[in-house]
C-alpha cells in the first residue's frame, strides 16, 4: 500500500527550517528521521508517531491515535494516529512536534552516538572447503 504524499507533504512543511531532517523508506510507507533518529513516518494514510515510553499511554488516550501493531506485535512508543485525528494543520504540527521532541532528547541522540561509535560487525565468510 502507498503512502499518502500529501500527507508526506504536509509533514515536510512541518520540518522546513529543519537542517538534521531526512526521509527513508521503511515500514512500506516513509520514515522522518531527526538528527538519526526516527520521529515519525506514514503508512497509507496513517501518522506513524514515535512518543517513546514514557509518552506512549498519553498518546494512546488521545482521539484517533492506537496501538502500533502491523506484525502481530505492538510496538512501545509508537502510536498509529488515523488521518482523522491529523486532517487539520494544528493538529498534524502537534504530533509532528512531540515526536521530533522524542527523537532530539538527550536519551536518543546518546543512543546514537553509542550507535556510532561501535564498529559494524562484518560477517565471517565461510570457510572454503577442501576437496
């Protein structure tokens, strides 16, 4: 299922002025990430909102925002609100913003410098065998 690019859009009018702001593809719709780190994407029509943990309830009890949960699995601290609940701009720019205040806080950008500073592991190639 595509994702919605007026949606897309909007959301990229939200973030403009923004500097640390990248978009990638994932989930099959799109991701924003802030400064490394994922603050919210799309799927079809929906905002995919990561709040965190400590958010996670708040944002739930909130009109048209649930339980993240595509694979079977909910997921802590992402909540799917439905484009009901992000129709108008105030509301869209107030999601939008809670979820970059969660991406830029201190506990992320450590996760990413930690992430960072860790060398990739490179996969051990198999051992040719003799004959």
């Amino acid at each position: 299922m595509p994702y919605c690019e007026r949606l897309a859009e909007r959301i990229r009018m939200t973030l403009v002025g923004r500097d640390d702001v990248t978009e990638q593809k994932m989930f099959g719709g799109i991701a924003f990430m802030v400064s490394g780190s994922m603050a919210c994407g799309i799927i079809g029509d929906d905002l995919m909102a990561r709040v965190g943990a400590d958010q996670f309830e708040v944002a739930l009890s909130r009109p048209h925002a649930k339980v993240m949960d595509f694979t079977g699995r909910p997921l802590s601290g992402f909540v799917i609100v439905e484009a009901a609940g992000v129709r108008t701009a105030p509301a869209l720019k107030k999601w939008v913003e809670e979820t970059v205040a969660f991406a830029t806080s201190d506990e992320q950008i450590a996760k990413q410098k930690k992430k960072a500073a860790k060398p990739k592991k490179r996969k051990a190639l198999p051992k040719p065998q003799r004959r």
